[in-house]
C-alpha cells in the first residue's frame, strides 16, 4: 500500500508552499513517540546548559528539566528512527522531492507554558540554502495544536517570491524585519491540527509561530528533506 498525496494536494503545495494532513500517524505509534520523547527530556536533568543534543529553556534545572529543542532525535532513541521510516510521511515526501532525497535534520521543537515563546518570521531556506529548492520540511504534531499553544502561521505562496534578508546589524538573527520588507501577515493561515496530523511545507516559505499560552506543552517534529540532487550551500570548502 502506498500513502502518496493526490495530485490536488501535490497542486496545493506547489501553489500555497505547504499542505497540512490530519491523521497520518497512528495514535498507538504516537503514544511510542511521545513516550521516547518524555525519556529524552528526563535524561536532561542531567545537564545544566545547552549542547549538541539539547537547546534549554531559561528555567530549566535539574530537578524540573525544561527543554526547549531536542536536536536529532533519531541519534538518541530508536524510536525516532522508526518514525523517520514511517510509510505514510515518506510516501508523501516522494510525492513532491521524487525517490531520492535525504535528510538533513532533525528536530524536536517544545513549547511549554513557561518558556512557549514565539518565533519570529523567516525562511529555512536562510539557514541552509541549497542549490536547488527541492527542500522542505515535515512537520508531526505530537499534541493537538491549537489557537492558545503555539500554532505555526504560514504565508501562502510567499515562497515563490524573494529570498528575504535575515541579518540584522550585519550579524545573522534568523528572522526577517516584516516592516522593513512589507511583508503582508494579514494572508498569514494560522496552522491547527489534532496529534499525528502533518504540515510539509517549503525551505522558502516565509512563517512563524505564536507562544504557548496554554496549560500545557506542545511538542511538534521537525525532519527536513532534500532532493539528492540540491546541494547544501554552506558549510564546504
């Protein structure tokens, strides 16, 4: 059995830069993700300060461990391996990058009510640019995300226009100056899902995300993909 995408979804993507997909992962395997997820934030008591596993919040310590990412999970439980395999997100990843593609990272983003801060507008194409933009990224939400804990805001079609400027006193900052560069955020749709849905959407479509200002964490899955064919920019000699 295949999961590709139908071509109207396929059309979506190439028109809007991203797709949302409720219902991909089953809820016994995200019970087995959001288990090795708890064992990966646990083992951070630990630590008390951010490295190459691990981004912490202001407030973490080791006796309430705080995380706000956790980088490459699937180095760290097997788990993650399993999902980076999983039938139903590859398939759909083939439906637009073809069968030859790579993973370039991985990434856990939490959002707890204590440190859910947002994330200003940009594009992953600025942190890691390729020669061709046969790149995106898939998006699994752990929790349900909702309007009060951090929804992911995308602006649709923005990723056929330019590449934005996301240095800010001659340093990086990974986030461009909306005003500065006219950017409408009134078109911007606001990302909500049950658990196990998806979004995928483009390294060049610009988004964002609010802060959590709910009761409760949310957790949502990052694996970003690239056609075998585009090769990274940065980071060669």
């Amino acid at each position: 059995m295949t999961y590709n995408l139908s071509m109207e979804q396929v059309k979506k993507y190439n028109d809007d830069g991203y797709i949302i997909i409720d219902n991909v992962i089953d809820e016994d395997f995200l019970d087995k993700v959001k288990s090795a997820t708890s064992r990966i934030v646990d083992k951070a008591c630990l630590i008390d300060e951010s490295n190459d596993q691990y981004d912490l919040a202001e407030d973490h310590s080791k006796n309430i461990p705080n995380v706000r990412r956790i980088k490459q999970p699937q180095n760290f439980d097997n788990t993650f391996k399993e999902l980076l395999f999983y039938p139903k997100v590859i398939d759909k990843v083939i439906s637009l990058l073809g069968k030859n593609f790579r993973l370039h990272n991985g990434k856990m983003n939490l959002k707890s009510p204590s440190a859910g801060d947002l994330v200003d507008w940009h594009q992953d194409w600025a942190f890691y640019p390729h020669s061709n933009d046969d790149v995106l990224a898939v998006g699994i939400m752990l929790d349900d995300m909702t309007l009060e804990n951090g929804t992911v805001l995308f602006i649709p079609g923005s990723h056929k226009g330019k590449v934005y400027n996301h240095h800010h006193k001659g340093y990086f900052a990974g986030a461009i100056d909306i005003e500065k560069d006219n950017i409408d955020t009134s078109r911007a749709v606001e990302v909500t899902g049950r658990a196990g849905s998806i979004t995928i959407h483009h390294a060049r479509l610009l988004h964002a995300s609010k802060p959590n200002n709910s009761s409760t964490m949310r957790r949502f899955l990052l694996w970003e993909f690239a056609a075998n064919d585009a090769w990274p920019l940065m980071g060669i000699d």
